[in-house]
C-alpha cells in the first residue's frame, strides 16, 4: 500500500502543500481531485522524490520508501517526457529497459500496448508526427511497460477521445486487479466518480474531503424532492424544513429532523395525490463544489 503521511511543500512562502495524508491501498484505484493550483501536482512529484519533501513522509509496504521502490512504479508526469524526434517504438524500448527489462520483453510489452491503443501501424513514426492525443497514449504506455507495483498519473485522460479513454479505463482496471495501487488526478469528475474506488479532494493543497464515492454523496446535504397532483407551494408553511425550491407540482426541499418528513408525507396525501417523494443524494460534482467553495 502507498501512504501518504502529513505531506508539506513550500515555494518560498507560499505553503503548496499543507500536511496532506491518505492512503492509495492494493488493488483500488484512488482519483486525486481539485482545481488548478490545489496541490495535486506537487503531491504526486514529492511521492515519485521529484520534489523534495519539506514535511511529511511516503510509506510503501509499510515503511519509508525508497529510491528502489520508485524506480518499480508508473509515473506519468503532468509535463509529458517523450522524446519528440524519436521512433515510437524505439523510444518504449528504451524506456522498457531502464526499467530492467530486456530488449525482447520491452520489444513485446510496447508492441502489445501500442496495438492496445490503435497505433500498431505506427510504430516506426517518430513521436512528434503524432497527435497530442495520440501522444498521450504513448505516454500511458511508457507509464506500464515494465509491469509497474504502483501507479502515479498525473491526468491520464487529458486529451484522449472516448474510444481512448475507454481502452485507458480497461487497463487501469487490469492493473488494479492484479492488485496494483493507482492513483490518478483528473479534471473529469464524472468519470472519476465512474471509475474510482475512492477520491481524494484538494483545495487550496489541503485534503478537503475523502472516501468512496458513496461516502461523499452521504456526507453531503441530503435533500428530499416531493411531488404531488397539485401546486405544491404550501410546504413553504411547514416547519422544520428548508424549501429549496418550487416548480408547481414539484418541490425540494431540506429536512431539519426525521419527523419532518413525516410531516411532509401526511400534509400531502391529507392534500391530495402523492407521486413521488424521495431522497435526492447530491453527486460527487456537487459535493466537490460543496467542499472546495
């Protein structure tokens, strides 16, 4: 397991990052979210010992962790590193073998991942011809060649079309299945709140919010939505409740204590029809709105 431990980082006076910890476990992956600035960057580059660490340590297995058990990861910088002028193939090779792969096992690895991401006909094409998308998908695939124990990703999904973000879904799943820790940042908070096992929200390079998926819609403000057969503007004169808004038939609203909302189900069958009323969990985007305002 990767764990993060009271991470600090200052650029002069300005604190980056302010005593962050969480855990990315074996197996899960774990979305690292926030706005421009929040911290994620920085966090990810003291984990990989590009930055150093003002406050704070990285655990691996348990114990501080060390230059070997770096070189072991996946790490995908938010500045790509490819070499531009260089044959694709000939540059995950490469790449394979700093790892300590052999030439043939590195040879095999990037022909594998490049068929996996629709560029098998490419392989001889040097890095600069492509596309930006398409060399996202070499970087993802430098990131893997070398069978990684752990993964850091800083926006994988950044400029890929859904066919790519697909295939990039499969192959984090893959390696979260054999047991690989991954953590990834991303602006795309749907896909995130889709994909991941649990989030970690920054703000201002503080850890604002954590947990699964589930975990965070139920920290939020739960509210109900009722709709009824008629006009239901008269939950605005019921107590115990904030009534968030009214369309007519339908009103939301935010329940003060359970009894309320008793009250609301009795007044609206005593009133007339009852056609829903029901919990309305907030998303993850809106908890994320929530928690970094």
């Amino acid at each position: 397991m990767l764990e993060v431990k009271n991470l600090t980082r200052r650029f002069g006076e300005h604190v980056a990052v302010d005593d962050v910890s969480f855990d990315v476990p074996d197996g899960r992956l774990t979305g690292f979210v926030g706005g421009n600035g929040a911290g994620k960057t920085t966090t990810m580059r003291m984990i990989m010992g590009v930055l150093t660490i003002h406050g704070g340590e990285v655990h691996w297995g348990g114990r501080p962790i060390t230059t070997a058990d770096r070189q072991s990861f996946g790490y995908m910088p938010e500045e790509r590193g490819l070499y531009p002028k260089q044959p694709i193939l000939d540059q995950l090779v490469y790449l394979g073998r700093l790892h300590g792969q052999s030439a043939a096992a590195a040879r095999a690895a990037a022909t594998d991942l490049l068929e996996r991401f629709g560029l098998g006909d490419r392989a001889r094409d040097k890095v600069e011809s492509l596309s930006l998308g398409n060399q996202q998908r070499v970087q993802i695939a430098a990131a893997v060649i070398a069978e990684p124990t752990a993964l850091v990703l800083d926006e994988p999904f950044s400029g890929l079309d859904p066919r790519a973000v697909d295939s990039m879904v499969d192959l984090l799943r893959e390696y979260a299945h054999r047991g690989v820790p991954v953590l990834f940042s991303s602006h795309q908070l749907d896909l995130v709140e889709r994909l991941c096992d649990s989030l970690v929200i920054l703000s201002g390079g503080r850890v604002v919010a954590r947990g699964t998926a589930d975990e965070l819609r139920r920290s939020g403000r739960i509210r109900h939505r009722l709709v009824v057969g008629g006009d239901a503007g008269w939950v605005r004169d019921l107590p115990d409740l904030t009534v968030i808004d009214v369309d007519g038939p339908t009103a939301l609203l935010e329940l003060h204590d359970d009894r309320a909302g008793t009250r609301v189900l009795t007044e609206a069958l005593r009133r007339g029809t009852v056609r829903e009323f029901a919990e309305v969990v907030p998303t993850v985007s809106e908890i994320y709105r929530e928690v970094t305002a």
